[in-house]
C-alpha cells in the first residue's frame, strides 16, 4: 500500500493531461449542491485540464442542469449524461467511462462520505505509476457497528482476492481512461473494480481520506449480504474463468465418489450380510450423487472446450513495456536487473 504526504495544490506539478470528475447521481441525497459545492472548492483549484461529468441516474431534468450550470458557474466544463428511468449503477458507471474524455477518471461518491482534498494525493499515485487508486477513510465517524461490519467485509475481500485493499467500501476512486476501457463492469461487481483491476496486472495503490459524517449511504445488513454474494462470484471468475473443470470437476469428482462410497457399502450389506434394500432411501441418495457427480464432470469439459476453442481471442495479461533487445545497452540492462533479482 502506499502513501502520500500532503501536498499543497498550489505547487503541484501533475504530468496527468486531462482529468475527468465523473459523478452518478440517482436521487438518494437531499442536497446535491451542497455535495458538488465540497467537491468543486477542491477540484477547481488543481491545475490541471479538467471537466465534469454528471450522470443521471433518476433525478430530475432540471435538478441535473442546476448542477450542471452550478460547476460552470465556476469554470468548469460540465457534461450531462440523462438515463431513462433509474439505470443500473454498473451500466451508467460504463456509459461514463466511454463518454469521460480525460486520460484519468475520478469517480465521486453520491453524497458526502470523504474529504475531496486527497484528489491532490491521487493524482500524485497515478503519476508515480499507479493505474488505479482507491481511498481507506482514517477517522471513522460512523456507528461502531457499521465499522464492525466494514472491517470483517474488507477482511473477507482481501482474503477471497488476495489484493490487499482497506477499504473497499469508500466511494472515491480514481483510475487511468485505459483501465476504464479494458476491465469490463458488470452487475455489482463495480464495488471489487480495484480487485479486478489487480488481477488483469494493474497497479492498484491506496490514499489515505478522512471520513466525513455520511448523511446518505446504505448501511443495511443486506447490503453485506449481497456484497458477499457478488464476492463468491468475483473469487469464481477470478479462480476458474479460465479453468472451470478444476472446480466442476472437483466437486463433480467429490460428489460421485461419495455416492460410490454409499453404493458401495449398500451392495456389501445386500450380498455378504443379506440385507434388504427396499426400505433403504440411502441407495436413491448414493445413486443421485453419482448422477450429480457425472454431471458435473460433463460440465467442466463443456466448459474447457469453450475455453479452448475461444482461447484465441482471449487475453489475461497487459503488456507494460516491450524492451528492444538488439541493443546492446538495453540487453545489458536487462540482464544487470534480471542479476539484481536473483
């Protein structure tokens, strides 16, 4: 993980041409200016080409222009992408990635949740090489139980995906335009883009945000729950996307033998020791486990051959940097830090 020392905005120097502050709006805060009014107070003063992008995800028309001309007011460019109905988070978060124009995006939350400050600190990230960065918020104002909560889900995360993430929860994130492009978002997994972004080889860093009073935010318990359901999917996709009969088969092979075991044991009883199998519900048990288990098997091969034949259009890897090794200097180079690594 790393970390930044504040920095004042004044003198900082970002080799980042164009950032673009998107921000997805569907109507669950009472005062959407006051939110803007925060962010906009930092965000005007980075000296840096910038523009804002408003989604709609439900408010009204003319609510979604007060915005608009509100950032304007101030001399920001400001775009307004209008939804039919209340869309989906993920499906709006894509429409803003493809319409974002910068070569960095930050995505704020929908209501006050940390301070806009650590912007400066983010950019910074992403100039030292980092491709995506997320918040940890440090002062926690919230109920205890919430942060009870918080903290077991976050420890659930990193172990299920193994990238270290504090706060997965904390709504201020920033990422480079590619990242947006090449990492596909779907359903709820756009809360784990980091997660996914870690696992396609980007360089995933975090920033420190002090936590504000969160006066919106859904903070049910089923809210976990359908988090830790979108988590099993992410540990699936992420651990046999690529390989589906090791987990079909796996189970499939788990699931037949035991089957074959209860089977086994019935036919021993029924020819050595003579015992009847009409009252005995075990025998439909074991049967129907070997019949799950070939099932199973069956389905991780479908799955391998559809992996195979597609095996030509699919790529798990980005390439960073590609060294021309027919210079002498370079192959020096590289053969000083392949040393250096050993």
């Amino acid at each position: 993980m790393l970390k930044t020392p504040e920095t004042n905005l004044q003198e900082t120097e970002l080799q980042v041409q164009h950032l673009t502050l998107v921000w997805l709006v569907s109507g669950r805060v009472p005062d959407p200016t006051e939110v803007l009014q925060r962010y906009l107070a930092v965000f005007r003063e980075l000296e840096i080409s910038k523009d804002l992008l408003i989604v709609n995800r439900g408010i009204e028309d003319d609510v979604a222009h007060r915005l608009a001309e509100q950032a304007r007011a101030v001399d920001i460019p400001t775009s307004v992408i209008v939804s039919k109905g209340i869309s989906p988070y993920a499906g709006a978060l894509s429409s803003a990635f493809g319409c974002a124009t910068g070569d960095a995006i930050a995505i704020m939350p929908e209501y006050l949740q940390v301070d806009p400050e650590c912007l400066v600190k983010m950019l910074k990230e992403l100039d030292a090489g980092a491709d995506y960065i997320a918040t940890y918020r440090t002062g926690r104002v919230d109920r205890h139980r919430d942060r009870f909560r918080s903290r077991w889900f976050n420890y659930l995360v990193r172990r299920a995906s193994g990238v270290k993430l504090t706060d997965v929860n904390s709504g201020l994130k920033m990422l480079r335009k590619e990242l947006a492009e090449s990492v596909p978002v779907h359903g709820e997994l756009h809360v784990y883009l980091p997660v996914l972004a870690a696992n396609q080889g980007y360089r995933v860093s975090e920033v420190a945000a002090a936590h504000l009073s969160e006066r919106t935010g859904e903070k049910h318990l089923r809210l976990y729950l359908r988090r830790l359901l979108d988590l099993l999917t992410l540990f699936f996709l992420m651990r046999f996307t690529r390989k589906p009969f090791r987990f079909f088969g796996g189970v499939g092979s788990v699931s037949f033998l035991t089957g074959a075991t209860i089977n086994t044991v019935l036919a021993f009883q029924r020819l050595v020791l003579d015992k009847s199998l009409a009252d005995r519900p075990a025998l439909v048990l074991g049967t129907l486990l070997m019949a799950l288990g070939l099932q199973l098997f069956s389905l991780g091969l479908l799955g391998e051959l559809i992996i195979f034949v597609q095996a030509g259009g699919l790529k798990d890897y980005k390439l960073h940097e590609v060294l021309d090794l027919r210079s002498a200097s370079k192959r020096e180079e590289v053969l000083k830090e392949t040393k250096t690594e050993c």
